[in-house]
C-alpha cells in the first residue's frame, strides 16, 4: 500500500445525493459542442424565470415519484450547462435555498458552478460566494485567439487578458479551469504556454481535455465539407502521455483520465458520476442516476418547461456501466467493494478475473482490495473498458 497511502483512496458512498441543474443558454453556440446549448446572445434568456420554476417543479416531482431521495444528504450541487453564469445571481440563490429547504444539504456541501470567460468578473465572483457557491469553474479551452477561432468561441480580448487575476484573487478558494489540446493550427507549445500561465498561477484544479470532433456539431460539418481539418491526433496522444508526469512535478493528483487537483481540490460532483454515485439531474437535455434508475430530459427548453416526462425511468445495468465510469478514475479506488455492492455474482467473476489479467500485463496494481491503474493502460483505456464491459 506504499504507493496508495498519500492519496485518497475512493469508495462506495451511497446515502448521499448529487444535483445536477442544466442551463441551456449560451452567448453564442460554440462549434465543437454538442451539449444542448442554445446560443442566444448578450441578453437574458426570455424564458429565465419560468425556466427556474420548471427546475422547482421538476425537483417536486421526481421526489413524489421517489420519496426515499429525501432520505439522503445532498454533498454537492452543479449548476452546469450551457453557460449558467448567463442567469441571474438572484434567481440561482433562490433555487439553491428551495434546495436547501426540500433536502437536508451537508455542512460541507460542494456547490459547483460553470463560468464563462465573458461573464467572469470579481464582482460576479463576490455575488457567489454570497449565496453560498463555493467552487467555481471556468470553461477557458486556450487564452489563444487562433484557437478560440477555430473553435467558433466568442473572444473578448479585455476578458482573456484578465481571467488570471481574477481568478487568483477569487474569493472562491477552490477554482477550476478547462484547457483543451489538440486543436487544428495550434501546436503542442501552445497549448503548453496555456497550461504554464495557470501552472504559474497554481489554481488548485485543471481539466485538460482533447478536442474531440462530434456528430451532428458545426464542426463535424465543417470537416465533411472540408471546411476544417480533424483535431491533431499525434499531438493529443503525445501531450497525453507528457501531462501525468509534468502535473506531479506541479504538485496536482491525476484524479481521471482529464482531471487534475491538488490534494483536496477534486470535483466532488463530478467524482459522483465515475464512482457511480446517485444524481439528480434537473433542466432541459439534465440526465439522472436515481434509486437504481436512470433518466434523461428533452433537450428542447420549451418542451420541458410545458411536459416534463417525469415518469419515463430505465432500471441501470451495473455490468455495462460500472466499467464505463469507475475505470476512467487514474487514482486509486476500492474496487472489490464497488464490485461487491453493485454487481451481480457472474459479473463480479468477470470484472475479478479481467482485473488479474491487467495487473499480469503490468497495467494496473491492486493490493488489498485497492485498484490503480498504471500509466501504461493510458492509451489503452478504451480498449481495457470494452474488455471488461458486459
Ligand atoms: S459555451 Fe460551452 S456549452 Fe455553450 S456552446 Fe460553448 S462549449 Fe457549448
């Protein structure tokens, strides 16, 4: 246990409650995205408040549909998106305390939310810390305007230029950026000259990410149309297999194949979904993992604000999906007792014996119950979850 001990070790937590709020809106639809956002411009939303009396409606009736979810304590609010830093301050304050009055909250509960770049502001960054945010994270991708192009984001030079002191001088301690690597025109220093800037200001979380090309986004047409070349593949392999060694050396725990934090600055939400931890997600196109059921909601705002199809739910299959979340953690996790709690007998013998293969081929270590994956099964990772997938 030599290696594991300076490292949290995961395990199975089932009592408590993630909550998850989607909000759709966008200043502008991002190229590469195929989340449901909605680009709208620099106004409000014209549906934001009835928007935010759909989310409490829709919090009601999930818990009417299971009233055993009020039996547990919600540790960690996401007010995701979309941008949800686009919606006013006062109307996520009253969703929070509506939360906080039909579910008992932590004391130390993480409440999470999204921010981008144009929105950031020290006075934002005041006005939730005042109702209670206590993690925020940016959606950055690159500080370089050639990238932010290509990726068709919206570029506000005197915001970039800012974002680092604000963010430095956040009275929110625990922040969090999204770098993205890979994109086409940018080569790997410059995505490392992003990275040493957020190094050089040691904020405590870094979600590096390759671009990747989705169906049915603007730029996966762009490239049919040979519009835009596809992301940089050499490139992306190259920086991720560079990127474990040179965050250790900055002091960040490789958490997930993406994410890295100084001890202590994991997402916890985000830790939910990969150690398959139950969430409610709330809004238009929000999934949820729900006393062993799962859901997902139109990704069309008009439709969810008149019908919400509150009794649509599919039982989860642990087999098929425990692979998919719980091996993407690159730090350590108590793997027989997830394996134990979530799985069937015949599926626990499968999941065991794919396991001892992998640390036969010096790709993973396991002592007493505990899962490591080695750097090694890195480039192998899809490969090694299909293996072991039902
Ligand atoms: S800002 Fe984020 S959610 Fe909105 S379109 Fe761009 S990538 Fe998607």
């Amino acid at each position: 246990m030599k290696e594991f001990t300076k490292e949290t070790i995961w395990q199975v937590r089932n009592s408590t409650l993630g909550v998850y709020v989607h909000f759709p809106y966008c200043l502008k639809k991002c190229d590469y995205c195929d989340f449901f956002s909605v680009g709208i411009g620099s106004g409000p939303a014209n549906d934001e408040s009835t928007l935010f009396n759909a989310y409490q409606k829709e919090v009601l009736e999930r818990i009417s549909h299971f009233p055993k979810l009020r039996e547990r304590t919600v540790d960690t609010v996401f007010l995701g998106g979309g941008t949800p830093s686009k919606a006013s301050s006062t109307n996520w304050q009253n969703l929070i305390q509506f939360l906080r009055s039909e579910f008992s909250f932590a004391s130390d509960t993480e409440i999470s939310i999204e921010i981008n770049p144009e929105d950031l502001s020290p006075k934002l960054l005041e006005e939730y810390a005042s109702i209670g945010i206590n993690r925020v994270n940016v959606g950055v991708q690159t500080l370089n305007p050639k990238g932010l192009e290509f990726l068709g984001r919206h570029y506000d030079k005197n915001k970039y230029d800012s974002l680092v002191s604000t963010l430095t001088h956040s009275p929110i301690k625990r922040v969090g950026i999204d770098l993205m690597y890979g994109i086409p025109g940018l080569n790997a220093s410059d995505f490392y000259q992003d990275l040493d800037i957020f190094l050089g200001a040691n904020l405590p979380h870094l979600s590096l990410y390759s671009l990747t090309l989705e169906k049915g986004t603007q730029y996966s047409r762009d490239v049919s149309e040979k519009k835009k070349t596809e992301p940089e593949e050499y490139t992306q392999s190259d920086i991720l297999i560079t990127l474990p060694e040179l965050m250790k050396k900055f002091g960040y725990r490789w958490y997930e194949v993406s994410n890295y934090a100084k001890p202590g600055f994991e997402s916890k939400h985000n830790l939910k979904y990969w150690t398959y931890e139950p969430y409610l997600g709330i809004g238009p196109g929000a999934h949820g993992m729900i006393e062993g059921f799962r859901y997902g909601n139109p990704r069309n705002a008009d439709l969810y604000q008149k019908k919400l199809p509150t009794d649509k739910y599919e039982p989860i299959t642990p087999s098929s999906e425990l692979s998919l979340t719980l091996f993407r953690l690159f730090s350590p996790f108590r793997y027989l007792e997830f394996i134990e709690t979530h799985l069937e007998k015949k599926s626990q013998s499968k999941y065991i014996q794919t396991i001892e293969s992998w640390e036969k081929r010096g790709l993973c270590e396991l002592d007493d119950g505990v899962f490591q994956w080695k750097k090694e099964a890195l480039l192998l990772l899809d490969d090694l979850i299909f293996e072991i997938a039902d």
